[in-house]
C-alpha cells in the first residue's frame, strides 16, 4: 500500500483481533493531528460494514465532512492555466 504524507488514508479490517501496523513519516505532533469523516458521503468509500459494526477512536468519531475542512494545501500559481 503507498501512502502520501498529507492525505487521507484509512484501514478498515474485516477479521476480528486484526492488528495493523504502519509507518509514519516523524514523531506524532498532536497539533498536527487532522482527519475527516470516514463515512462521508462525498469520499464514496465502499467499506464494506455496517456503520453501527464500526469501532473508532473517540477523537475520529468526531472528525468534520470533507466539506467543513479547511484547506490543507496551498497550490501556488494556481489558475494561471502555465502550471507554475
């Protein structure tokens, strides 16, 4: 699995006492800790559970909709239609 450091990823297991394990990019930074909604709607994610089956961390059951979020990048000459 690849995985970009500032977007959105998530792991959903199907197997009950699954552990998973990953890799992060540096040292956790609480004030950095972002995330959104993993059920929302505008990500059409097909994650095959049932909602009520899902087990989260109370900080994650209260992420915003991808549509509250505020911008996390800045695209730097953007709309020149040159790419620069």
């Amino acid at each position: 699995m690849w995985e970009l450091a500032g977007f959105a990823h998530g792991d959903c297991t199907l197997e009950p006492n699954t552990e998973v394990i990953y890799k992060v990019t540096d040292c956790n930074e609480p004030g950095c800790d972002q995330g959104l909604k993993w059920d929302d709607p505008a990500l059409a994610v097909s994650w095959y559970v049932e909602p009520a089956s899902v087990r989260l961390a109370d900080k994650d059951r209260r992420r915003p909709a991808l549509k509250d979020l505020a911008p996390a990048f800045i695209l730097r000459g953007a709309g020149t239609g040159r790419g620069g």
